[in-house]
C-alpha cells in the first residue's frame, strides 16, 4: 500500500525499528557477503595495495620481502647521471603512446561496426537466430588462439590475406604484417576488432530492441528519410548504450595485454602499457620499477572508471 | 518489372550480400584454421580454401603430446573450480545484494564494479606474493584463486540482477512459513535461479578457459599449464618454422568446445552478457 | 475471549505517517474485514500483525503476549498473500508442507495434516501437481492451504481474491466464508471491495488515511455511519450528500437544505452553533419518487437501466446529481419531473468535520408521525 498522512507537526519521528525478521536478514545478508568480501580482500584489493608498496621500493622478484623504501624513485630520481625512472623512460612514453593509439582506433572501429551490424540484426528475417549464434564465434575464441588463427593469416610468406591482397593487384609484394613496424600495430587492431565485435553488437542489438516502436510507426506515417529517422531518433536513443559499451571497451584496451604479447610479442612498436609493466615485473625481475608502472597504469583506468561511474550515478539521479 | 519492384529486389539482393558479407568476416578465420589443420606439412604453404583429401596426422600429433593433453585437462580443472567458487560466493552475495536492504549495500556494489575495471597486471606483482605465500605457485590452485578476480565481480553483478526479479512476495511467504535466510536462499529462490546460474556459470567458464596472463606468470612447468599457454608456447625454431598445422589442430581443438556451447546456449549467453552491462 | 489486541499502534515510513494510533481488539474466532482506499494503510497494518513489517510505537498482543519482537512463526499467524506467492518449483504437497517441514515435524503427522489440509480444501487430487498446471481458483486454495497446514490461531487474507476473475470471486468468497464456519479461526482479511467486506466480516474496520474511521458489524456500519467517509465509502450506488446549515442546534435541530428545504430532524446538534455547516446524507434506495405535477418538482437528468433495478439521477443543483435507486416498472424517463419523500428514520447528518450528529435516542421508539413522513417539492430550490 502506497504512503498516506504526512507527518503533522508536533509529531515526534518515531524510532525506525526494525523487525527480527529484518534483524535477522541484514546479519544473514553480512555473513553471506562475507565469503567474497574475503575472497576480494585477498586477491583484489591487498595484491593492489602491496603493488602501490612495491612502486615505493627496490623489491626485486626473488625476494619481495626483503626490499627498502625508496621513495619516488622508480617513477623519477635525478641523479649525477640524470633523469631516471618510468616517467622519463622513453619506452614507457612509447607504450603509452601505443596504448592510447589501440585504444582509440580499435574502439572507434568497435563501437561504428559493431552498430553496423547490430542494425543489420536489428532487420527481422529468416535465419537471424542462425546469424546471431554464427557472429559470437569470434567472441568465443580464446584470445590467444585467434591471435593464433590471424598471425597464420597474416604471416608474411604463406598467408592468405597477402594471397588475397596480391592476387587482387592491391600490393605489389608480401607484406610482413607483424613485423613491420608501421603495420604491426594495425596487425593487433584487426584481430582485436574481429574479437570485440560481436560483444559491441549484442550490447547495440539490445538497446536497439528496448527503443519503443511507435516512434518508427510515427515517422513512417509522416514519410521521413530512414537516414533522417537514424540521425534524429535512433542515435540519441541509442547514446547511453554507446556510452557504455564504449566505456567497456576503452577499459578493456587500456589494459590490452594477450593479443599483443602472443601477435608481436616484445616489439617495441606494439608494445602495451601491460606488456611494459609485465616485462619489467617477470622478465627483467624489477618488481619496485614494474610495480610503478602498474600502478601509473591503475590510475589511469581509475580516472577513466570514476568519470564513468559519475555519470552512471548522474544519470540514474535525472532518470529518477 | 517495375521500378518500385526493381529496387525492392535490389535492396533484398543487397541485403543478403551484407549477411554474407558479415557471416564471411565472422567465420573465415576459424574456418580457415579448420582447413589448415586438416592439411599435410607439405601442403601447408599453398593456399586454398578447401581440403580435398582431409590429413589428421596433426590432430594426431597433438593428441600424443602428454603435455598438451595435461593442459587441457588443467584447463578444465581450473575452469570448472573458478565457476563453482564464483557461483557459490556470489550466489551468497547476490542475495545480500539482490534482496535485502542494508546500510553499506550500494558502497558493496560500487567496490564489486570497481574490481571488475582493474587492470590485471596491476595486481600481478602483490598477487604473486599472495600465491608464493600461500605455497600455491605453479599450482592449479593459484589460478583458481587469482582467476575470482575477474569471474566474481560479474556474477555477482548478473546475479544480483537476477536475484532482484524474483517477486518479493515469494520470500514473504518463506518467512510466514519459519524459513531462515539461508533455507530462503537454498530451497526457495535457489530453484528458480537455475537458468540465471547456467548462463552466469558459463560466461565464467569461458573467460577462465581463455585467461593467458595469470596463467603464465603464476605457472611455469608443463605439467601446470592451461591450454591458453600452451598454445602460445608451441613454437619451431624460429617464427618462420612455427608448426602452423600443428597449431591449427591444438587451436581447434580448444575451440571447437566453446564454439558448441555458445551455438547451444547462444540466447543464454546474450541475456546474460546484456545484463551485466547495460542493467548495471 | 480477546485473541488479538493493538494498542495505540502507529508505523512510519520515510517521513509518512502510514498508521496512526490504531488500536483495535479482535475476539477469538472472529472474521474481521479491513477495508479503505487504497493508501488506507490496511495492507500495512496486516504486515505488521503478520510480523512483515515492524511497529514504530505500540503494542501488539496476541492471547495477551506482546508480540511486537516476535517472529512469524512465533506468532502462530497464517497468511494468504494477493499474488498467491506459491513456490513454483513445488508440488501442491510440498508447499503445503514446507512450513511444517521447516518447523521439524515428525513424518507421519505431517503428511496427516497435509492431507487433512488438502480434504478440506479439496485439493486431494491436485497433490502431485506444480502450481503452473493448476487454475486460478486451484492455486488460490493452495494458498489458503500452505497458510492453515501449520494451524495457526490466525489466518490473514492480503487482497487473496483480487486476482480472480468476477464469477470465480464470487465463488472463492463463498469458499472462504464456508473455511470459517468450518475451522473457527480467527481470520483477518484486507480489501478494497466493500461486497467482500459486508458480505465476509463479522466485524469491519474502515480505514481512512492511516486511522480507523469506525469499527463495527456491517450492519450498524451501514446503518449508523460514525463519518461521513464510512458513509461514503460502503453502499453502491454511494450515499447522496446534500449541503445544509443548520438553522436551530438544540436536542432537536432544525435544518435548512437542499431538497428537503428547512427540517426538524431528530439529531442532537446542541454542541455546534447556528449556522454551522452540515451535510445530510440519504441512500439511494430509501428515496421514493412520486410523479410531481406541471413544472413543480426535480429534473430527471439520467436513468441507468440495471435489470433488476434503475438509477434514477435527480438535479439538485449540487456538482453531483443525486441518485434514487427504482423499481424498473416505475418506468422513470430523463425530462420527468418528481417529488421526492425520505424517511427520517434513513437520513443521516454529518458535521463540518464529518462526524456524524447523534440521533435523538426518542426517535426510534416514537416517531413523530408529521415530519416522519414527508413529501417534498422540488420548490424548495
């Protein structure tokens, strides 16, 4: 039953009590998150903490106990050899730079095909289940396999995308896709694409399917452009499923790190931020200096994630 | 034929040839590593894109190596752990979430959101010393617990979205009937989540059976390894000698699994994945 | 005996005032109907009784235990909720049994009270079945029957027949009534359907706005609103109200109104000052039309046919046309022009506040035969 009287004045507030029965549901509701507040503690949130620790010391791989603080010196120390530290690495910056380069052209890509298609979904006809089913495959595949399947396809020799592209007249000579420093990067954009399309598309084809139809009946009626109607009435409504397919993607980008370790492994002109860090972690055993990068890393997907999260909440706050 | 029929045929016409457009983009690769794997070595460096006598010496090759066949077996072990341990501890958590009110529920729900955005690797050198700690490096168990990391954060998501759909008054009734929290949780709304626990079970499944980067820096013998890395680490002499064949044959065979869930559990799947990101 | 008692019991809920100082007592056995408007707070107070929802001050006592910190099952209360809420993934026997199961008990006394539950019910055949194979009228039974399995002393109905269609409610109701005659258990049943409430409750409680506008048998709730909104609210077509002033207070007051012009009604009005403003309220069936003569009398302005029955709907010259409830040979046509006469004995008056003014005791015994009866004209407009 909805609300009645409110409160006339002179009227004490009365004690909001509870039941025991609601006593009893938010201590069962306490000890049932319990088991994965815990689980998230340990593998989420102290990992986290002893990363932004080791940024400040010289723990190496060996032994992370037994590092001493060193201050800021992993993210900058100048000393009577100069600058040094990750902030003036030029191969950070070059990660970073290639980073930010994945991020925009693949998810730029992502989000106009993966609307392409979903229109194209969107279309009632016979076999679209069958359609549907058949697209998710790229999304099934592990990462590491369809990096697998593409560096085959793309391989400089015996590939068939360069069997392809020379049988059409388009290249005049095999073209080294993963070792070529100036199509390497477009090497990982492609098959990233391949992968996160379909994901991008069944997020569009779900918002496409909640927009209400009497808006389409109206401008059928009225006889406007179907280009108009897309421009003026699908694309604002679609926005917040952008958004937030976008905001997915770019997270998941900025922390790219499988498709390119297995694609083009150390190449500097590929290199990721992740790959950098885990490079400096595993390999060179660093775990003070990688552990700075991590966390440089970390920061970056926080802001993005907060700025994200603000407007969630601010939207929820107009919507209600 | 009438203009007005002409281009109604011209636009149907157009339109089968995007799907076929889009279904060749979608599928060629994993056909195209279908077709390799089913070639002879000698016939691997010509291309073609059709297998007229089918070769199984490479999928034969792969299955004799003990050490691929273990990964798949560490594959399934792991997966199959992290999805019960997901489920079970977001099972619990989504009820909490989903159904009671509490002091401190949205703070809970907003850390849940902020794990599922971490970058992996910037937990990887403070996990690692967890794992070494704990005695679990290069173990099963060290995956398993470094793979709820990812897998948590969204079934607890789906399912509480799940959880709260459920109609409040059927756990009124539980109460009326003496039904504790935890006999509510098992034996009422439980029953009703199954479709809900399958799809969210799944989509863990298959994020833990595709995981590469916890499984190589947490794992380091042979026998340890989960096929993700395995795959990435069979490897000739040097990048123009790979066993191309043989890595068609071990890729396909990871897939094929995947690919068959999917195809079943495709509306699944879908509502699933929809749910954790556009209701959320 | 008194099984259930409130005592001054008040809820809040973000800064509303949802009930506010209920206090009402319910004897064993009784069939008590709570009925209001919706937002009355009816459905709340049964939460609270049902231990849904908790009390923000007061008592409840129930066999004169206060049970406010109890839980359901410790309270020996049944409920019956209006979307049925029937476990779907159960058979018919294991909802009925849950609750026992839940409580431990031994086997074979269970699957005796089971059945015992399900005879009664007429649910023996339906055992087996899940609660989607079953009809509307079949699962509104179950629920009935998972909330009596545990016999408890009290059996509260949340709205259970509002999703059932008209004849099928008409049916359930007559059920319902039957279980209690059959258990004596003392029941508690919210609604808005004022039919449900005369024709079910020994006793009704119409709630108004989070109070309790007046408690009593149907009969002396219609017959002797306390309010104007209890008035309002029971009977169809509802009570015509008329303005009127009161012209004489006194032991006896003298009124001047629409309609029936200036009045010696039997009322006791010595409280209020003259000039006061009041409202006189009439049944539609305790008007009786007489054809007026040439343009003297009331304007019909509508007839609905019912069947059995015509409204009849006079202008009065309020907002609202007042309605007169006919025999369908009276043959009444819109145009018609009618005087009307009214017993005294059904007129009933209300005050500013709505409360409605005391019957001079005398009236009931000796009624005075000249303004007892009386025909009015529509001159008095």
């Amino acid at each position: 039953m909805s609300v009645s009287t409110t409160l006339a004045t002179g009227d004490e507030l009365l004690p909001a009590r509870e039941t025991p029965v609601q006593r009893r549901r938010v201590r069962a509701a306490w000890l049932f998150l319990t088991p994965m507040l815990l689980c998230l503690a340990l593998v989420a949130a102290w990992p986290l903490l002893r990363t932004f620790w080791f940024s400040l010391t010289d723990a190496s791989l060996a032994d992370t106990g037994d590092a001493s603080f060193i201050g800021l010196s992993n993210y900058l120390l100048h000393s009577s050899t100069g600058w040094s530290g990750v902030l003036v690495d030029p191969q950070w910056w070059n990660a970073v730079r290639n980073t930010l380069h994945f991020t925009v052209v693949s998810v730029g890509l992502e989000m106009v095909l993966g609307l392409l298609v979903a229109l194209l979904l969107n279309v009632k006809f016979t076999g679209r289940a069958l359609v549907r089913a058949l697209i998710l495959i790229p999304w099934a595949i592990p990462t590491i396999v369809s990096a697998k399947i593409w560096s085959w396809m793309l391989n400089d020799q015996f590939g068939i995308i360069n069997h392809l592209m020379l049988g059409a007249g388009l290249i005049d000579a095999p073209l080294a896709w993963t070792a070529d420093a100036d199509l390497s990067m477009w090497a990982v954009i492609i098959v990233d694409v391949w992968k996160t399309v379909p994901f991008v598309t069944l997020l569009m084809l779900a918002a496409l399917q909640m927009l209400p139809g009497d808006c389409y009946e109206a401008a059928r009626v009225d006889g406007i452009h179907p280009l108009k109607v897309f421009w003026r009435v699908t694309l604002p409504l679609l926005m917040p499923a952008l958004l937030v397919a976008a905001i997915f993607r770019i997270l998941d980008s900025l922390r790219v790190f499988d498709v390119i370790y297995v694609l083009t492994s150390n190449s500097s002109s590929t290199m990721s931020m992740s790959v950098y860090a885990r490079q400096h972690l595993m390999e060179f055993q660093d775990v003070g200096y990688g552990s700075a990068a991590s966390t440089l890393l970390f920061l970056v997907v926080a802001v993005i994630a907060m700025i994200y999260l603000y407007l969630g909440r601010r939207q929820m706050e107009v919507r209600s | 034929m009438s203009p007005r029929l002409l281009k109604k045929a011209l636009l149907r016409v157009g339109f089968w040839c995007l799907i076929g457009i889009l279904l060749l983009y979608a599928v060629f690769p994993f056909y195209y590593a279908i077709v390799t794997s089913l070639k002879p070595s000698s016939a691997l460096f010509q291309v073609s894109y059709w297998v007229d006598n089918p070769d199984f010496s490479n999928y034969a090759a792969v299955l004799q190596q003990a050490s691929f066949l273990r990964a798949i077996g560490n594959s399934l072990v792991v997966a199959l752990s992290v999805v019960a341990l997901a489920l079970f501890l977001s099972l619990t958590a989504a009820y909490a979430l989903g159904r009671v009110k509490f002091r401190g529920r949205g703070t809970v729900l907003m850390m849940v959101l902020g794990v599922s955005m971490f970058p992996q690797v910037a937990v990887l050198s403070g996990l690692f010393e967890v794992i070494r700690a704990l005695g679990l490096y290069n173990t099963s168990w060290a995956l398993i617990l470094s793979y709820t990391i990812f897998t948590l954060p969204f079934t607890v998501w789906v399912l509480t979205t799940f959880m709260g759909q459920l109609p409040h008054e059927l756990e009124e009734a539980a109460i009326m009937d003496g039904a504790s929290p935890w006999v509510t949780l098992t034996r009422v709304l439980l029953p009703l989540l199954w479709p809900a626990l399958v799809t969210t079970g799944l989509l863990a499944f298959i994020a833990a059976w595709n995981e590469f980067l916890f499984a190589l820096t947490f794992t380091l013998t042979d026998t340890q390894r989960t096929v993700p890395v395995a795959i990435a680490l069979i490897s000739g002499g040097s990048s123009h000698e790979l066993p191309w064949g043989l890595l068609m044959a071990a890729s396909v065979l990871v897939t094929v699994p995947l690919v068959i869930l999917v195809l079943i559990f495709q509306r699944r799947i879908v509502s699933g994945l929809t749910t954790g990101a556009l209701k959320g | 005996m008194i099984k259930l008692k409130l005592d001054n019991v008040n809820k809040q809920l973000g800064g509303m005032r949802i009930l506010r100082d209920v206090s009402l007592e319910i004897a064993a056995g009784e069939f008590v109907v709570f009925v209001g408007p919706s937002g009355c707070g009816k459905s709340t107070l049964l939460r609270l009784i049902a231990g849904l929802d908790s009390i923000c001050a007061g008592d409840l006592l129930i066999d004169g235990r206060r049970v406010n910190d109890l839980e359901p099952r410790e309270r020996g209360v049944g409920m019956v909720f209006q979307s049925y809420a029937l476990y779907p993934h159960m058979s018919v026997y294991d909802n009925i049994s849950f609750g026992l199961k839940l409580a431990k008990t031994e086997k074979t006394s269970l699957r005796e009270r089971v059945l015992k539950t399900a005879q009664i019910l007429q649910l023996d055949k339906l055992l087996q079945r899940k609660p989607k194979e079953l009809s509307g009228g079949q699962r509104q039974r179950v629920a009935m029957g998972r909330a009596m399995a545990r016999e408890p002393d009290i059996l509260l109905f949340d709205e259970p027949l509002s999703n059932l269609d008209a004849s099928l409610r008409v049916q359930m109701r007559n059920e319902i009534a039957r279980l209690h005659a059959r258990l004596g258990t003392t029941m508690i049943y919210v609604t808005h359907d004022q039919v449900e409430a005369m024709t079910l409750a020994d006793k009704i409680v119409v709630l108004n706005g989070g109070h309790i506008e007046q408690v009593g048998s149907p009969r002396e709730l219609y017959e002797r609103p306390a309010t104007r909104f209890v008035a309002g609210f029971l009977g169809s077509p509802r009570m015509n109200f008329l303005a009127a002033s009161l012209h004489t207070p006194g032991a006896s007051s003298l009124v001047e109104s629409l309609v029936l012009g200036r009045t010696a009604l039997p009322f006791d009005s010595s409280s209020l000052a003259a000039n006061s403003q009041l409202s006189l309220g009439i049944r539609p069936e305790h008007v009786t039309l007489k054809a007026a003569q040439g343009t003297a009398g009331i304007a019909v302005i509508g007839v609905e046919y019912l069947g059995s029955e015509t409204y009849v709907h006079l202008d009065t010259g309020q907002d609202e046309p007042m309605i007169c409830r006919c025999e369908v040979h009276a043959g009444w046509r819109v145009g018609d022009r009618v005087e009307l006469q009214v017993e005294i004995d059904n007129l009933h008056l209300f005050d500013a506040d709505g409360t409605a003014l005391r019957r001079h005791p005398q009236t009931l015994e000796t009624p005075l035969d000249d303004i007892a009866q009386r025909s009015v004209r529509a001159g008095a407009l």
